[in-house]
C-alpha cells in the first residue's frame, strides 16, 4: 500500500522550503544592494571635495567680497592720509587672517560632516550585522520546523501503515475464526 498522506506531507514540505528559499533569496539581494549603494553614497560623501559644497563656496565668496572691500577702503583711506605702505599691508594680513578663520571653520564643519557620516556608515553596517543574525535565526528555525513537520508526517504515515497491518490482521483472525466457527457447525451436523 502506497502511503500517499505521507508523500503529499513530504512534498508540501518541500514545496513550502523551496518557496522560503526562493524569497530568502530575494530578500538577501535587495538587502545587498540596498547596502552597496548606501555605502557607495557614504563613500563618495566622505571623499567629496569640502570646497565643492555650495554653502562652503558661498562663505568663502562672501569672505572674499568682504575682504576686497574693507583691503580697498584701507588702501583708499591710507592713500588719502597718506599712512605708509606697511598700513596697508597691516590691513591686508587681517584681511587674510579672516580668510583662514572661514577656512578653519569650514574644515572643522567638514570634521564635523566627516565625522557623521563615518557613524552613518557604523550604524548601517550594525542594522545589517542584525539583520543578518537575525535572518539565520529565523532561516534555522524555518528549517528545524520543516524537519520537525517531515518526521511528524513520516511518523504518522508508518503508525498509519502498522494501524492497517495490524486492523488487517485483526480481520484476517476474524475471518479464520468465523471459517472455524462454520466449520464446527458443519462438522455437528
């Protein structure tokens, strides 16, 4: 006797880890690309020219306007009260020195940026870590319940095939003993 509850259990089985297999997969190729472009994205942030940063070329430009017109004031007002060349170089360094303090500031906004953008790259790389461990997890159990289900199906399907032999047994001494019983009613007779 074919035992066909336990074929159809085991070939749900099958069916059904296939199927989690196949979305497994897809699921982990979305994950990693998602992953590589996000890290692409940190990557080519973090290696990004500061100075390409419009609101950096925005202060620098203003900067550079201001310092033009206070250094040509200067020169204006020193040729006029006819202050030495060494005013006008004095007022030209302070000109500069501003220059470098909004220098100084961008660069310590690009450490700033910097900065973000590498713990940006950490808790990314930790949620996928956990993602992972968790997908394994989840993969392990998925597969200790389908080993758990086959062995119940198996299990079930011999116990069905030992209750079969047994209640054919049980009817094959049934119909010795009634072919018995007719042949000890036949042999009084």
């Amino acid at each position: 006797m074919i035992p066909w509850g336990m074929i159809m259990g085991l070939a749900g089985q099958a069916m059904s880890g296939i199927v989690s297999a196949r979305n497994n997969a897809q699921q982990k190729q979305a994950r990693n690309e998602y992953e590589a472009k996000r890290q692409a994205e940190i990557e080519a942030e973090m290696h990004s020219n500061p100075l390409a940063r419009s609101e950096n070329r925005h202060a620098l430009n203003e900067m550079r306007k201001a310092t033009e017109k206070a250094t040509e004031r200067a020169t204006n007002v020193n040729k006029i009260t006819g202050a030495t060349p060494e005013a006008t170089i004095a007022q030209q360094e302070l000109a500069m020195e501003a220059m470098g303090d909004v220098v100084g500031k961008i660069a310590s906004g690009e450490s700033d940026r910097q900065d973000k953008l590498i713990q940006e790259r950490r808790n990314l790389d930790d949620a996928m870590y956990q993602d992972r461990v968790q997908e394994r997890a989840a993969r392990n159990e998925t597969f200790a319940n389908l080993a758990s289900n086959a062995g119940n199906i198996v299990g079930s399907s011999l116990q069905g095939l030992t209750d079969t032999k047994t209640e054919n047994s049980q009817q094959n001494n049934w119909w010795e003993s009634f072919q018995k019983a007719k042949a000890d009613a036949l042999s009084k007779l």
